[in-house]
C-alpha cells in the first residue's frame, strides 16, 4: 500500500495542492524505509523529513488562510498542531519500541488516515471558500 496522494484530494488551491502532494510523498518515504527495514536512525530522518514538512506547509496553509481572512483558521490552526503532537508522539513511541515494523504501520495507517480525512473535509472547504471569493 504506498502513500499516494489522488485526484479527488484536490482542493484547487495551486500552493496547497502542490504542496499536498509532496505531503504524501514524504509520509510514504517513512512508510517505504519501515517496509524495507531501513535502519533505525534512517527511519528516525523519515520521521524527521516528514514533522519538517509537515510544518513548513501548514504554515504556508495558515499564512494562504488568513491572506483570505478564511473563517475557520482557528479550528485549522487547532487540527494542525493535534497532528503535529500526534506525529511526535509516534516517533517517540518508533524510538521506545525500537525498530519495530507494528509501530511504523500503525503510524502510517494514521497518518494516511488524518491526511486523508483533513484535506477532504477542513482542506476542500478552504478550496470553496476561496472559489467563492473571485
Ligand atoms: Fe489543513
């Protein structure tokens, strides 16, 4: 199962679509590593690759959101630092547990999950929104 970003992911904010894509590109980079069991200290980098990203979109996200005085940038701001924490713990618990594949596919299930769901509820009403706008 690879971590691919699809079409019907698409928001329609160029910025934000792009940087999607790149999204699911490094969350399956940490996947591929668990599955072909990279070291521990590689997949910590994955771990590390992604919570970077992670950030320097959501605040590219937030910066788009408030340029457009988007109404619901608080509740965004508030779902993106739950997943950043949530990151954070699982690496921790990839670090406890040791090179553990149970945990990386664990955490890959959820982070596919939260993507999914985020872009395609919260993400597609920012889309909306700026449609509305022009
Ligand atoms: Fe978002």
């Amino acid at each position: 199962m690879a971590l691919a970003w699809t079409k019907n992911l698409e928001v329609g904010i160029g910025l934000i679509d792009t940087q999607h894509k790149k999204w699911f590109e490094k969350a399956d980079q940490l996947f591929e590593a668990g599955k072909n069991g990279k070291s521990k200290e590689y997949i910590i980098q994955m771990f590390d690759f992604l919570d970077e990203y992670t950030k320097t979109h959501f605040k590219d996200e937030e910066k788009y959101m408030q340029s457009i005085n988007y109404p619901e940038l608080n509740a965004q701001k508030q779902m993106h630092e739950g997943f950043i924490k949530k990151l954070a713990e699982l690496k921790k618990q990839y670090e406890e547990a040791g090179a553990n594949i149970t945990v990386i596919i664990s955490a890959n299930q959820f982070i596919l999950d939260w993507l999914t769901k985020h872009i395609s509820t919260a993400d597609k009403k920012i889309g909306e929104y700026a449609k509305k706008l022009k």
